[in-house]
C-alpha cells in the first residue's frame, strides 16, 4: 500500500476512531466519579459536600456519561478539561513539577484528552447524530470547509 492510500484510509478513518476514544475516555471519566461518589471499583466514597473531591466526583460523572454517549460533548469536556487543570495545580503540583513525579498523570492526561475533544468534537457515534438531530453518523466529524487536514 503506497503512504499517500495509507493517508486516505487512516484519515478516512478519523471520526470512527475520535468516537471511539471519546466513549474510553468518557467511560473512564465517569468510572472515576462513580467511585468517588459511591465508593465503588476499590476506593473509599468522599463525604457529600467535601470540597474539591465530592464536587470533582459529580463534575466527572456527570460530564464523563454526557462526554461517553456524545451528548453536549464540547461543553462537558470543557467543564472536565478545567476541573482535571484545577485537581492537577492544587493536588499534585505541590509534590513535584512532573507528573510522574506528583502522582498527577492521570489529571494531566485527562485534562489535555478533554481539551481536544473542546477542538474537535465527538467524532462519530454520538448519540444526537445516531438518534435523531437529523445528522448522519458522519455529519459530527465533517471537515469545516478551508479546513487544513
């Protein structure tokens, strides 16, 4: 297969895989504030009310199912992308400058996972454009006309 067919396929391939990794992501996202919430998958609940971690759990179960079914994806992902910032500089930046120094790999991660979602969008599989906005699965992930690939 010539590199130029190669580029075809794969960027073909863009919205499927952008939908994909939204649904881990969110998926995740909200794995993480369900166990802080309902102290399941291992990990000891936060008390109702606690500042930042029982807010934090709320922001990511509730964004994360929303960013998970593709559903007001920027602005979840905005919301997650902010909060994962916050949790990195007042939590782990304390402990160390890098991230696998501070305990804090997962936030960055998140943080910046979610800030591309802001830029790009949910991709393919989406709930609104499987059911019902009138859009095809193909219409989230679209080129904007003028758009450089």
């Amino acid at each position: 297969m010539s590199t130029a067919r190669l580029n075809d396929w794969l960027t073909s391939r863009q919205p499927l895989v952008l939908g994909l990794f939204r649904i881990v992501l969110g998926l995740l996202f909200t794995s993480e504030g369900a166990a802080t919430l309902f102290g399941v998958l291992g990990r000891k609940s936060s008390p109702v009310g606690e500042w930042p971690f029982w807010y934090a759990g709320v922001i990511e179960l509730v964004c994360g199912a929303l960013i998970l079914l593709g559903v007001a994806t920027r602005s979840a992902a905005f919301l997650s992308s902010g909060s994962m910032a916050f949790a990195y500089f007042t939590e782990h930046q304390k402990d160390g400058l890098f991230p696998l120094q501070n305990g804090g790999l997962g936030s960055a991660l998140f943080c910046w996972g979610f800030l591309m979602l802001v830029f790009f969008g949910p991709g393919s599989l989406a709930l609104p454009n499987l059911f019902g906005r009138g859009g095809t699965v193909q219409d989230s992930a679209r080129p904007v006309p003028g758009q450089v690939r």
